[in-house]
C-alpha cells in the first residue's frame, strides 16, 4: 500500500490509486469510515507521456481503472475490461 501522506514516496510506476471499501464491500450499516478516494498522480503520469494527446489517454485509462476497483474488481477484472 502506498502512504499517501509524503507524496515523494509513491512508486514512479504508480500512476493512481483507490483508497477505502468498494461497493461490493461495503455495508449499509458502517459508520464513521471514510469515503472511498481515488488518487492520481500527476507527475507519474507526465513522466510516462509524450504528449498531451497521450496524457489525456492515460488519464483517462488510470481513472476508469481505478473506478473499477471501486466497484469491485481485482487487478485480473480490471485487466480483462481492458483497463491495464
């Protein structure tokens, strides 16, 4: 897990990240936890983009990805989707 408090200590190969419980996880009845959250590393992505083109494409991809594990999926679901 990444500890998003010193953003210096994401993996440069870390492009995003969905933090809390997903939907399939959750339960009507938990209280006081705190949202889920998706985090997307800005520089990370600009690093492994050319052009803008390229960085709206990836943005777009890390985003949905991490929306699919909010919902549920693992890496594998979220690959077959075609999110990798």
């Amino acid at each position: 897990m990444v500890d998003t408090s010193d953003p210096s200590e994401t993996p440069p190969t870390c492009s995003g990240l969905f933090a809390g419980t997903s939907e399939l996880e959750r339960s009507e009845y938990e209280t006081g936890a705190l949202p889920p959250r998706i985090f997307l590393f800005q520089r990370n992505l600009e690093r492994a983009c050319r052009t803008h083109a390229d960085l709206l494409e990836q943005i777009r991809v890390t985003l949905y990805h991490e929306v699919g594990h909010m919902l549920g999926f693992d890496e594998r679901g979220v690959a077959e989707l075609g999110l990798e």
